[in-house]
C-alpha cells in the first residue's frame, strides 16, 4: 500500500469530466451516475481497470508570461503581459483515481457492484491582484474604493474509498442508482493562507493592510511534534497501516435516469455526499493580527513609510534590521494546536443531462456539471455524441465549456474483444499538443474483463415482462 501511495503523489497530475461518462458499453460510465445502465452481465478488474489523471487551469498560461523569440524559444520573463491575461480569481487543481480492484454482478432484479479505489486531489486558488501587487507595485490600487485584494488558499487531500453499488429498474422508464461508501483518510490539508486587503492613499500613499486570521489544518500519517517555536517534525517516518483505520468516513452516491421514450431521456446524479473524521495527528495553525506597536490602528497595520535614518539602519546596520523584523513578528500572535478530531466534508459534485437517439446506435446529449477539488463548485457545459455498435464498441466525441475556455474538444475509445474490455478517453485532445496553455487535461485507460451474453435495457424490459406474464398465468 505504502508503495502504490508513492505512486500517486509522483503522478503529475475527484471529480472528473471524462468521455467515458457518456459510454454506454462501458460499466464504468456508472461513476458519473449510479443508475447509468450496465450491458455486461459481470465484469471485474485488477490494478490496471481504471486509471483516471489530469488537471484543470482558468488562469496561469505559459505564452503570457514570457517573451518569444524567432525560433518560439522564452527569452525575457513578462509579467505585466502575464498579470494581464489573469482572472480575479485563478486556481489550479490536480486529480488522481487509482481503481485497485473494481467488479460486477447481475442479478434478477437489479446490479450490483463493489470497487476499491485510491483517491487524491490538490487545489490552489490566488487572486490576480497578488501577483499584480507583486509585479507592479501598490500604484494600481489607490484610493479607500480600490483595494488589492490580496488571496492565497490551498486543498489537498488523499484517502481510499470501498464502493458498494446497485442500481435497479423502479418502473418500465425508470431507473434509479445508489452507491455507500466506507473511507479511509490519508492526508488532507485545507489552508486559509492568506486573504488580505490592502489600501493605499493616493495623498500620502500611507499603506493600510486588513488582514484576517490565517488558518490551516492538516492531517498527516505519522506522529508528529510540536516545538517551542512552533516547528513541526515527525517522531516516526515509518508508515502505520493501522492509522489508515483511524481518519474514517462515510459518503454516498445517488442517481436517477429516465426514458421519456425511444428517442429522449433525461438523467442526474449527486455523488460524494458525506464526511471523513480524521482522528490521527490532526493539527491546526492559526496567526491573527493583534496590537504590536505603533503600526496598528484599529484592526489593520498602518504603514506611513521609513523615514530616513530608517533606511539607513535597514541597508547599513544587521542589528537594526534584525531587530525591525523582531518587532514586526509581535503583530502576530500564532498558535498551534494538535487536534483530537477533525471533521471535513467530501467535495460533493452534481450533474443533470438529457439527451436524444438519433437511432438506437447514436446519441446526442447535453449536460451540466459542477465539479469541486476542495476550494468550491466550478461549473461545466459538455455536449457529446455517442456511437454504439453491436453492444461492444463505443465512439465518444465531447465539447466542454469550463473555465472561461470554448477549445475543449474530447475523445474517447471503448471496444470489447472476446470478454476483454479495453478502453482510452482524454477530454481535451488539443490540450496534448500544448499543455502549458491549456484549460483542463485529462486522461483515462484502462482494461476490464466482461462475462455473459450482453442484455439492452430494452432487452431487459422485456424479458422482465414475460418473467412476469409468466408468474401471472
């Protein structure tokens, strides 16, 4: 276990958009909804069934940042270029589902499931005005009515997840899906790093910063302490299993999917409701502003500027500055403290679609997505394109709005072989041939072996039907 943990923190890259959710020959589109329909009568995997990896960007671009030359090579470090391509607000997220084990049964009245899975996720979210106070100076934000707005906030979170799944048909165009799930919490941190307001006069330009506290809470997997100037260092490196047992939690997944008719339907999901405890060496920083001297004024530090023989003392005298920074440490009062118990929710997602057989082979739908990494909903319209042949073979194309980006175009291949099942989805092709500049990538494979002869749900209604034609007579 220890070993396959390293695995996924190499990795570069909990929710997922994928065109794997819209396939309909492959029992893992049910991820995306619990009710999603499964042809295979079984189906299991091991280790290499599904491996999901990417990442998702709205702001940082490589190309913005650096001047070019004539061959395309960066020369000189642009940041005012760069600061001008940022959202307000700008994020990065990361994301990992590792499937150790993952199978599959049909039984007379419904399906059933079970998977085993390693989950990780990072996020990180900055507002533009930090790096353009950073790169420019307070000279943009004068006046009481323009202030930086200065934020740094980071997520991140690793644990193992046991599925148990069913999905049934209620009535002849209903059916619905649930999925529990028993957690077992690794790591997780959720930092309130820093969020900031800073004011300058355009008078005096004396500088006000409003600082709210700074809060951050994590839980790690191995004993730690904690010393008397606040540092933090493990007592024991070597892993404990056991502690695994110790940060459990409890989530589950519902959905529903409706046949109108032949030709419509409508579907939706919830999954990730719930929570993890983590019990295990959770500990939480906090700084928050206090009255340290003379630069505080009613709940803010108020910087005026250095007079002369303060610059000088800075540039000239060690001890001077020494001594500054000391005093500028009492502003802050930071304490640390272990926690016995730390609860935290799961990063609930959502998604609602509906769509429309062209023929029994061809399927257009349109959804809508929200999707959370830890530091809030981020919102996504897919439209896709299904084909389905001979209940072996899946072609999925997608085109995804998200993250202020209109170029995500997405492709996904499913073909079952003899009861081997093989398939590779990316939900934004273009982003391989220019990573650094692109939205979201994403990408997932894997290898699964079905059983049984393959049942429609038209089939299966149907046969459901005579089963109870034949219990009447």
């Amino acid at each position: 276990m220890a070993l396959l943990f390293v695995a996924v923190l190499t990795s570069s890259s909990m929710a997922q958009l994928s065109p794997v959710d819209f396939m309909r020959n492959n029992p893992r589109a049910s991820f995306a909804n619990p009710a999603t329909y499964t042809v295979d009568n079984g189906y299991f995997d091991l280790a290499l069934g599904g491996i999901n990896f990417g990442f998702m960007n709205n702001g940082l671009k490589y190309d913005k940042f650096f001047v070019f030359d004539g061959n395309g090579y960066p020369t000189t470090l642009d940041l005012d270029k760069g600061v001008a391509s940022l959202k307000d607000v700008n994020y990065l997220n990361t994301y990992l589902n590792f499937d150790i084990f993952n199978c599959g049964l049909r039984t007379k009245h419904g399906y059933f499931t079970y998977t085993h899975r390693l989950r990780e996720t990072e996020s990180l979210s900055f507002t533009k005005d930090l790096l353009q106070l950073i790169a420019q100076g307070n000279n943009s934000f004068l006046g009481e009515s323009n202030p930086a707005n200065i934020e740094l906030n980071l997520a991140a979170r690793v644990m193992q997840e046991f599925d148990f799944g069913y999905q049934m048909a209620l009535t002849e165009h209903l059916d619905i899906g649930v999925r529990a799930k028993f957690l077992m919490g690794f790591a997780d941190l959720k930092a309130n790093a820093l969020n900031a307001k800073l004011y300058t006069d355009p008078d005096s330009y004396t500088m006000k910063l409003a600082l709210d506290p700074v809060s951050v809470i994590g839980t790690l997997p191995y004993q730690f302490k904690i010393g008397d100037d606040y540092s933090l260092s493990i007592v024991d490196r070597r892993f404990n299993p056991a502690n695994l047992f110790k940060n459990y939690g409890f989530g589950i997944d519902l959905g529903a999917a409706y046949q109108i008719n032949d030709q419509w339907g409508v579907a939706a999901a919830v999954n990730d409701l719930g929570f993890i405890s983590w019990n295990n060496y959770s500990v939480e920083f906090k700084a928050e502003l206090q009255d340290g001297g003379s630069f505080y004024q009613d709940g803010a530090l108020v910087f005026p500027g250095l007079t002369s023989e303060q610059m000088h003392g800075i540039l000239n005298e060690s001890d001077y500055l020494e001594k500054l920074l000391d005093s500028l440490s009492g502003y802050y009062q930071l304490s640390v403290n272990p926690l016995a118990k730390n609860t935290t929710g799961l990063n609930t997602n959502f998604m609602v679609r509906g769509y429309y057989n062209i023929t029994p082979e061809h399927r257009f739908t349109a959804q809508f997505a929200g999707y959370n990494y830890g530091l809030g909903m981020k919102p996504a319209v897919t439209l896709a394109y299904t084909g389905s042949f001979s209940d072996k073979y899946d072609v999925v194309a997608t085109y995804t709005m998200m993250n202020g980006r209109y170029d995500n175009i997405g492709i996904g291949l499913s073909a079952n072989f003899g009861g081997v099942l093989l398939y590779l989805a990316s939900n934004n092709i273009i982003g391989f041939f220019n990573p650094a500049n692109s939205s979201q990538l994403n990408i997932q494979f894997g290898l699964s072996f079905t059983s049984g002869e393959k049942v429609s749900r038209s089939e299966k209604v149907i046969i459901k039907d005579k089963e109870a034609e034949a219990e009447n007579e």
